[in-house]
C-alpha cells in the first residue's frame, strides 16, 4: 500500500492517540504539556499544507461562533490562575480569602486553589479543539473515518490483551504500569477500571459503526468479509475487557450500546444487517454470558445493576461521620459549589479542595468528586459554567440526535457526568469529541 501525503498524517496522529492510550489516557501531570507541544507542533505543520490550511479555514468559518466563544472559555481558564492583590481576591473568591487569611498569606494570589492543574488543564483543553481541528482536517473521506473506527477497534483489543493478561497473572507493577489500586481487576495501561472500560466501552462503538457502514461504504474492490471476522474477534477481546475490569458503569454501558444497537436492528432498520445483527447475538450469549461466568462467576449481573449501588450511595450520605464513597464526595461537592459560586475553586483543584475542607481527615484522600457535573460546576463557578454551556449548545445544535451512535453517546454522557469522573480524563474527552463530531450521511459533516 502507497504511503500518500494524507496516509502519513493520519498515521502521526494515530501515533499521537496511542501515546495517550498507552500513558493512562494522558492522565500524568508531565503529560499535558508534552502532549500540547506535539499536537501544537502537529497543527502547525498541517497549516504549511496549502490544501489542509483551506481545511482548516473552512473549519473556522463554518464554526465562528462555537471558535470564539470556546476561546473565551480559555480565557476563562487563564484569568483562574492569574496573580491577583488580596484586596481582589476577596472579591473574587471569599473563600479563598478566608484560606490565605488562616495561613497569614500576604502575597499575591490566584482564584484557583491549584493553580499548576489549572495550567495543565488549560493546556488539555487547549489541545482538545486542536486535535479536532486537526481530525477534521485529515479524516475528510468516508473511508477515512471507516479507518479510524478500524484504528480505535485495534487499540481496544491491544490494551484489553495488555489488561486481561496482566489480571491473570495477579496484576503486578511492571515499568510504568501502575496496579496498586485495582489488583482484582482488569485496567491496562490505566490506573482506573472505571475508566479503562469507558474507553474500550468507545472503541466497541466504534466497532458497532464499522459493521453497520463497511457494506454502505465500499472504499475497495475486494470483499469485506474477511475484514468483518477480525473484528468479531477483536469485539470479543474488547468485550473481555470491559468484562473483566469489573466496573459496574462500564458493564451497565456496555450493554446499553448492545441493546440498543439490537433494537436497531430487529425492529427499526428496514434493509438488516445480517452480520451484524448475528454478531450481537453471539456477543449477548457467548461473550457476556459465557465469559463472564468464565471471568467473574455468578456477580456477572450485580456487574451490570450498578444504578442500584450508586443510587444507595447517594442516598445513604446522612452520616455525620463523612466517607470517601460517591455520595458523600458528591455532597461535599456540592456544599463546596456554594462556597465558590461565581468563579470557581480553579479546574483540576478538587484534590486540594478536598484537603483543605473535607472534615473526616482520616481517610485518604479524593482527586476527584465521582459526579463530574458537580465538579465542572465547582471548579468552573456559575461564570465558567455558563461560558462552557454556550460552546456545547452550539454544538449540539448541529448534531443529528436521531442517529443511533450520537443517541447511545448522549446516555454515554449523562451517565458518566451522573456517576464517575471519567470524563475529566483528557483521552476520554477526545475520543468522545471525536465520535460525537462524526456523521456519515449526505448531510455535510457536523462540527
């Protein structure tokens, strides 16, 4: 196969997404401003590119309004961490105030409570629209987008052979890999299950897509058949992936998109897409059941009720003695909201917030509040927040909600901003952008 001009940057930014997935989804403090400096670096060599500076134009032009207003939102991030006299700070940030008061801090001083995270951060979602820029610049052809389903559905079997091998063989450290945390439990090149199965949770969607478009989209000459079977088999691997991280929420996600992408087939498509439809047959009676009877005995289907645990948890979080699960940290969460209420406590500053107000200092500590609305708001304040919804308003302006893959992100979505932090981890965020910014239809493409 010839090396065209176009094959060679979709292959650096393949390189570019699995150095993400291979270093816990960019979740490591260095990470962040050595991935900013690739993927800036990236962008600019597309932009010396005659055809792909007219790609990248179009873009800006045909999305001014989310640009700008996504620009503010930045802006936003950078006056957070900004040097401020004491005087403005009481303003700004009473609370904050009160904290340098107690540690007779006379000095300058910022809105954020860390301001480092609120740097990085500010790196990660600068980055963010640049890999999407970049993605739509590159990926303008049906077949290409087939390419990168292709791509996300290898990277999820790779890492789901990485994760259930290392389960296996009792989870020991090795290199950078890091199990300490979950030595029961499947999670790869990530530090957190909940998190490793919503990734793979994305590349069985997009493996599901891959199915139900190679017959529509006949790029080649030969069959697809062949191509069609290693998928299967690269599914099943995922599926004992996510199987075995024993997420609840990965587990309940999983067959959400199953189930609906059955229903899909048996009862709304008209012209069926046999393969696939027997490929999600077999998934429900020999990779879920058979499997995980295999892998996780008979709590295979406690896996899959976890709206029953997490509900418990936050409604029993009444105790005066305060704990580290969810519903507490949601309600500690939210009494901390009001305390920031306009400007935030600074993104990525909930583990210092936490330090500094939780009252049980016995525990260890939390980085995250496991109810992302909650934390976005927090750390964001009303001012932020309502910056951030205008940008994704626009944006789900153009977005075709009827389509079966946008329909299961959206629960995708609500259920992890409800339940889990994981979309504050940056590889989450990009491939979740990445697939929501996809439409393959006669329409024009979307975002």
């Amino acid at each position: 196969m010839r090396l065209t001009k176009n094959r060679f940057y979709q292959s650096i930014f393949y390189i570019l997404i699995s150095f993400l997935i291979i270093f816990n989804g960019g979740n490591y403090d260095m990470y962040p401003q050595l991935n900013f400096v690739l993927v800036g670096s990236f962008f600019l060599y597309c932009f010396t590119d005659l055809n792909y500076r007219a790609h990248i134009k179009k873009f800006f032009f045909e999305n001014k309004k989310i640009v700008v207003v996504y620009i503010i939102f930045l802006s936003y991030l950078i006056f957070q961490i900004l040097p401020f006299q004491q005087e403005w700070i009481k303003f700004l940030s009473p609370s904050k105030y009160k904290i340098l008061l107690d540690l007779d801090y006379n000095n300058f001083s910022s809105i954020s409570l860390d301001p480092s995270k609120t740097y990085l951060n500010f790196l990660n979602y600068t980055s963010l629209i640049l890999f999407l820029i970049i993605f739509k610049t590159i990926f303008f052809k049906e077949r290409h987008i087939l390419n990168f389903y292709y791509f996300l559905v290898i990277s999820g079997f790779f890492t789901s052979i990485v994760a259930v091998y290392f389960y296996l063989i009792g989870n020991p450290d090795f290199l950078f890999i890091s199990n300490d945390s979950y030595k029961n439990s499947a999670t790869g090149f990530f530090i957190n299950r909940t998190v490793f199965s919503c990734f793979l949770n994305l590349c069985f969607l997009a493996g599901l897509e891959y199915l139900s478009l190679i017959d529509i989209i006949k790029y080649k000459k030969k069959d697809s058949y062949f191509t069609k079977i290693y998928l299967r088999i690269f599914l099943l691997f995922i599926t004992i992936g996510i199987i075995t991280s024993f997420s609840r929420i990965g587990n309940f996600l999983f067959l959400t998109v199953i189930i609906l992408y059955l229903i899909n087939q048996f009862f709304l498509k008209d012209k069926k897409n046999i393969f696939m439809f027997y490929s999600l047959i077999l998934i429900i009676f020999f990779d879920i059941l058979l499997f995980g009877i295999y892998f996780g005995g008979l709590e295979i289907i406690n896996r899959f009720a976890f709206l029953k645990n997490e509900l418990i948890s936050y409604s029993n979080n009444n105790s005066l003695i305060l704990t580290t699960n969810r519903g507490d940290l949601a309600l500690f969460g939210l009494h901390q909201l009001k305390n920031f209420l306009f400007f935030g406590y600074g993104s990525g500053s909930f583990e210092i917030l936490f330090k500094i107000f939780y009252l049980n200092t016995d525990i260890k500590y939390a980085n995250h509040a496991h109810f992302d609305f909650i934390e976005f708001a927090g750390e964001l304040g009303i001012i932020g927040v309502a910056i951030l919804f205008i940008v994704v308003f626009n944006c789900f302006k153009k977005i075709n909600f009827k389509n079966l893959k946008n329909f299961y992100l959206s629960i995708f979505l609500i259920i992890i901003l409800s339940f889990d932090f994981s979309f504050h981890i940056y590889l989450i965020q990009l491939i979740f952008l990445i697939l929501f910014s996809i439409e393959i239809s006669k329409k024009k493409n979307l975002i």
